[in-house]
C-alpha cells in the first residue's frame, strides 16, 4: 500500500504533487488546506483524509482523524507538538494508540518515534514560505515494513 502524505497546502496544489501522487491508493493531508477544492483534486487520485488547520475556515474537516490503511492505524491532526502533546491529544493516542501521527503546521518535514507510536510531518506544499523547502512524503507498507521516502517540490 502506498500513502501520499502532504500538509500546508494554504490554497495551492503543485501540479507536481499530483504527478507524484499517481498510482498512491490514499492520501492523507494534515490541515491547513485552505480551498475544498485542493481535496477534490487529489480526491481524483485517490481517497483522501485530511483535517483542517489553524488558517481554515468553513471547511467541511473535523480537527482530527483516525483510519486504518493497511496494517496500520494513523491519527491526522495539524498542530502536534509530539514532545508536549496536551491532555486533549494525549488522551486521544492513549485512546486510539495509533501507529502513526501525522501533522503538519511547522512547515518542516520531521519525523520522531515515541514510545511506539511515529510522529511524521511531511513538511509543507504550498507556495514557498519563510525561505524553507518544500516537500510530501511518500509512505510505503509492504510485509509489515514501513518506507518513508519525502519528495522535494
């Protein structure tokens, strides 16, 4: 199974992650999508799981999202702080005990295994911000095996 992972999109959909997303057989986007049409394309690639984030507004997203792919369970939410989760979050992995977290809002691609759960930030899509690179992740679960490879846009 392949997951496109993609966050801070901020009303921008490269052409490019569209091409790099080809042949994925979900996507997760971590917030801050700003137009429901950006969902919609990537929609036209493959189902898609995204929360809103911190500049979306009137968005038909919830703050957080669980679902299984494959053998593994992720929890999708935009401002994660995985050293200081708060008591609402914290609460909520101990509940779902998730495999994976994704995130974004950092615009900075990062990843940190705590305890046995990854916290994974593929970094951010929209137009450049803040002189950083921008980049999505390709996740890759095969025979029990997790491969993160991120793309650079």
């Amino acid at each position: 199974m392949k997951i496109g992972i993609i966050s801070d999109t901020h009303n921008y959909l490269d052409p490019a992650v569209l091409k790099i997303f080809e042949g994925v057989d979900h996507i997760l986007h971590g917030g801050d999508v700003g137009l429901m049409s950006i969902i919609y394309a990537l929609e036209a690639i493959a189902p898609v799981t995204a929360v809103f984030g911190n500049t979306d507004t009137d968005l038909p997203l919830k703050e957080t999202e669980v679902v299984k792919l494959g053998s593994r369970k992720f929890l999708v939410q935009h401002i994660v702080d995985p050293r200081a989760l708060g008591v609402a979050l914290s609460t909520r992995v101990t509940r779902e005990q998730p495999d994976i977290v994704v995130f974004g809002h950092t615009h900075k691609p990062a990843q940190e295994k705590i305890g046995e759960t990854l916290y994974f930030n593929p970094g951010y899509a929209g137009k450049a911000r803040f002189r950083l690179p921008r980049s999505i992740a390709i996740m890759e679960l095969r025979d029990g095996e997790l491969k993160i490879e991120v793309k650079w846009l």
